[in-house]
C-alpha cells in the first residue's frame, strides 16, 4: 500500500513542477529582452515526465510512479511588426516568445486536474490504510 501512496506523490510532484513551467510561461509573454538589454525572446519551457522514481529507496520502488525527466526550452519565437520599438530590427520586426496563452491555460487545467487527480488517489489510499489498522487491532 505505501507504493500507491509513493506513486500519487510523485504525480503530484510532477504536475507541480509542470504547472510551474506553465506559469512562468504565461507569466513571460511579453518579454522579449534578455538580462543585457538585448531583443533576446524568453524561451517557452516544456515540461517532459519519464516512468519511476530514481529518488525512492528500494529497487522495486524506483520502478513505481513518475518523475521529470527535462525541462527543455523552445528556442522558436514570433516576429512582430513594430517599427517604432527601439528594440525592433532593420525590417521593423521584434522578436517575442513563442506562447500561446490558450494553449497553456488548457495544459494548466490538463495539469491542475492531474494534481487533483492524485491527490484523490493519496486520500484513498490513506483511507484504506486506517481501514487495514482498525482491523488489525
């Protein structure tokens, strides 16, 4: 019983971290300059899950649940015609982020309902632990 709570914990670590990545990507729309003050266009992260767990303790438990494999950044971005911005180049475009705000509030959603997802499947199972224990003793 402790794997199935293992396995729900991890998955709500990975939506976590996903909804993360989302958030600050949502957050970086605009942002099209870089530290140095360069039209350099945020980088859209993606958030990619591999199966197991390389941080449980047993072998058998390693091979349970879901981690986060990479976190990769899209190096595509979108041209926008503003001859007035200082930042824009030779043809009067400026580079912004390659975001799609729907589209991440969708994988916001798909990724808040994983979350809660397990955390009904955490609840479960403590549920069913305290059953086992109250018939033990």
């Amino acid at each position: 019983m402790y794997g199935a709570l293992d396995i729900s914990t991890s998955g709500m670590i990975a939506q976590r971290t996903r909804l993360e990545s989302i958030t600050v990507n949502i957050i970086n729309v605009d942002t099209h300059l870089d530290a140095a003050g360069k039209n350099n266009p945020f980088k859209r992260r993606t958030v990619h899950f591999a199966p197991g767990d390389p941080t449980a303790g047993s072998p058998q438990a390693r091979r349970l649940g879901v981690h986060v494999a990479a976190i990769e950044e899209d190096p595509s971005f979108v041209l926008k015609y503003e001859p007035t911005n200082p930042y824009a180049d030779e043809s009067g475009y400026v580079k912004y982020p390659d975001v799609n705000i729907p589209f991440e509030q969708i994988n916001a959603y798909e990724a808040q309902r994983a979350y809660e997802a397990n955390i009904v499947v955490a609840e479960a199972t403590k549920a069913m632990m305290t059953q086992a224990l109250r018939l033990i003793a």
